[in-house]
C-alpha cells in the first residue's frame, strides 16, 4: 500500500514523500549491497533522538510529582522497544513496510524490533520534512496520556531490585554478560548472563541486551526466593 494513504489518515501533508517511503524500507530491501540514505537506518537515528527528548519533555510538564528518578524510569518505560512497537502495529504500519527476501523467505510476522526501528525512523522522517513543532504535536497526541496516567509502581525494574539486594548483601554490584547473539544481524536474539565474581545467577535472552539483562536479573531473583 502507498505510504501516501497512511499520511492522509494521519493528516501529514509532506513537502518530501521520499522521507516517508525510506522510513518503510528495511535494509534487507537491498541485500547485501549497503546504499546509503535509501533505507530507514540514518532516519531512525534522528527519530530515537527526538522520542527521548520529546517523552522527557512531556514528563517534565505533566508529571510534577515526580523526581528526577522516577521521570526516568517513566520515560524508559514509554520508549522501550515493546512500547514504540505497540503504536506501530496500531498505525498498521505493517500494511506500508517494505522488506528484502531473506525476511519474506522466513513467511513469520514481523518482529517488534522491526516495528520499533520503523516507528522511531517516521518519526525521523516528521521531524526532517515537517519540523520539530509538528513532530512535537504528534508524539504529544499519542503519549500525553500515558505519560499523565502512568502508575510508577507497574515498572518492573529487575535489574535494580537485584543491583539493590546484592549491594545490602555483599557491598558487590552484578555484572552482566553476553554470551551468545544468535539469528540474523538484522533481528538478533541476545543471550546474557547476570553473574556475581564467577557465579552465574540467571540467564535471559531478548531482543535487545537491555530486554535479556532484565530477563537474566528477573531469573536470578527467581532464584533466590525458590
């Protein structure tokens, strides 16, 4: 489908529809051949830097009764990866991205570090032919209420509780490592280990480090109340 049908619903005029074409072309779309600035890798850089800033900003003005650590955690919360491709699949971008054979050869859904990448490189896309006002606009429409409505103590924060516990039992913080990355470069699954010295306390994996970290802390509490 035409990315021009999904900029009308979502009442975008582009001065430059190319911006919009590229945030829906996946790398694989060229193989093994890299052509700069004709997938959405470059337009999603600018897009994560703008989520982040925009989200902190909306937290600054509408959450007052946070501090500066509990802001964090909120803003983490909202542009994690599961969160940015929530929206995506609600946008039914799926409907407009464009993927390489090695990806259709696989006949699965798309995975949500694709959604993610995508929504974040539109979003890059608003911000370079639109501007930051209008991508301002745009995010506020879709995280203001979230941001409001946002209950700090849904977060699970595996890795702190378990940071926290080691350091009251030991003064010792907790390492995390890599151990394996398997599947395709373009949507790998980490596996991580959480480890105390030599001691290995949990293991996770995800698709991203972040994601198995929490996994592996998640494990290793687990653990320690079974």
């Amino acid at each position: 489908m035409e990315v021009k049908h999904l900029l009308d619903k979502l009442n975008i005029t582009p001065n430059e529809v190319s911006y919009y074409e590229i945030a829906f072309t996946h790398p694989s779309v060229h193989g093994d051949e890299k052509v700069r600035g004709k997938d959405y890798e470059r337009l999603e850089f600018i897009g994560d830097a703008a989520i982040n800033f925009i989200v902190a900003e909306l937290c600054y003005i509408y959450r007052s009764d946070f501090d500066q650590g509990m802001m964090s955690k909120l803003r983490s919360n909202l542009v994690q990866s599961k969160t940015l491709a929530k929206y995506a699949k609600k946008l039914n971008f799926d409907q407009y991205i464009k993927v390489g054979t090695s990806i259709k050869a696989q006949k699965t859904q798309l995975s949500n570090r694709i959604y993610e990448d995508v929504f974040e490189a539109f979003i890059g896309a608003i911000f370079i032919d639109k501007g930051y006002e209008f991508v301002r606009e745009f995010l506020t429409n879709i995280f203001k209420d979230e941001v409001i409505n946002f209950d700090i103590h849904m977060v699970n924060d595996y890795k702190s509780a378990l940071q926290e516990l080691m350091q009251t039992k030991t003064g010792e913080g907790v390492k995390y490592v890599t151990v394996e990355m398997e599947g395709p470069s373009h949507d790998p699954i980490f596996h991580v280990e959480s480890r105390y010295g030599k001691d290995v306390l949990g293991v996770g994996k995800g698709k991203t480090k972040k994601a198995a970290e929490q996994e592996a802390a998640r494990d290793a509490l687990a653990k320690m109340v079974a």
